[in-house]
C-alpha cells in the first residue's frame, strides 16, 4: 500500500519560485525608492501603496490556494483511512465468525 506522502512532489514548486520573485521585487522597489527618496526628499506614496498591496494581495491569494489544496488533500485522506478501517472491521467480524463456525462444529 502506498504511503500518505508518496505522490506529493518533491523539489522546487512554482509558489516557491513566486515568493522569491516577489521578494526579489520589493527589495529592489525598496531600494530605488531609498535612491529616490535621497535625490529628491520625497517618494511616491500612492505607488509604494499599490505595489506593497499588489505583492500582499498575491502572497494571500497563494496562502489562500495553498490552504484550500492542504485542506482537500487531508479529507482524502480521511477518506481513506475510513474505507481502510471498515476493511478491517469487516475482516476482524469475518474471521471471529469463521471462529464461533468452527467452535461449534
């Protein structure tokens, strides 16, 4: 019987590759913003505000995903674990009435 763990994927995923992307992203943002701050006194507001909650939005839309697939993937197995305890159940009931069978014979 396969294990729980056996057909998730092993290695670098794509929300892996995102989070470093978005972090790559804002520290640059960051620091243009630092070298526009020291040339000129002052920053953009509204843009820091839209790309701070541009990249936040994307990081909850992918805890959001990553949740609801976790989430999913432990009812399945649940299910699973289910259907394997009542095989069980019916195998243990099976072999006490093969006992009391033969024991009154």
């Amino acid at each position: 019987m396969k294990g729980k763990h056996e057909n998730q994927k092993k290695g670098f995923g794509t929300m892996n590759l995102i989070l470093i992307v978005i972090a790559v992203a804002l520290l640059a943002f960051t620091l243009k913003m630092i070298a526009v701050f020291e040339a000129t006194g002052m920053i953009p507001d509204t843009l820091v505000t839209c790309v701070f909650a541009a990249l936040g939005g994307e990081c909850g839309a992918m805890a959001w995903i990553k949740t609801t697939k976790e989430r999913r993937q432990d009812r399945e197995w649940q299910k699973q674990d289910e259907a394997e305890a009542r095989r069980r159940e019916a195998l243990e009931r099976q072999r006490q009435k093969e006992e009391n069978d033969e024991s009154q014979r």
